[in-house]
C-alpha cells in the first residue's frame, strides 16, 4: 500500500494505517511541510526527542516567552 486518502479528525490528527505502523515500529516520525505537501517519514537513526528540540524554525517571533504570539505563529 503506497497511498491512502484520509481526512484530519477534530483534533488535528492522521491515522496512518496499521500495516505501516506495524512495519515502523514506535520510531521518531520526521514531519516536514512544505508548499504544496506534507512529508512523514520515519527516522532513519534511532534519536531522543531532546535531540529535536531546536529543530524546529518558526519565523516573525523575537519573544519565545510570549506563548500567545509563539501558538499564532506555529498554527495561523
């Protein structure tokens, strides 16, 4: 199975189906977005989370304490 269709639910999530969870295992996901797409795709290399934590580039925020501006920032 290469390809699936499926809708968000209220939350915000995805259910990838079980055969390729199965076939992961409980590795570390990289999720990227790009222009027009979105990429899931296991790690290769088994990493602790804390590894990711400046993986993450958020743009127009100077104040990371504002928690307001940084969740309008991430989400829209």
């Amino acid at each position: 199975m290469d390809k699936v269709v499926r809708t968000l639910d209220d939350g915000g999530r995805l259910a990838l189906p079980a055969e390729w969870r199965k076939k992961w295992g409980r590795r570390v996901l990289l999720i990227k977005l790009s222009d027009d797409e979105i990429l899931v795709r296991p790690l290769r290399k088994r990493v602790k989370l804390t590894e990711l934590i400046d993986s993450i580039e958020v743009n127009d925020v100077d104040d990371f304490t504002d928690t307001h501006k940084l969740r309008e920032a991430l989400h829209g």
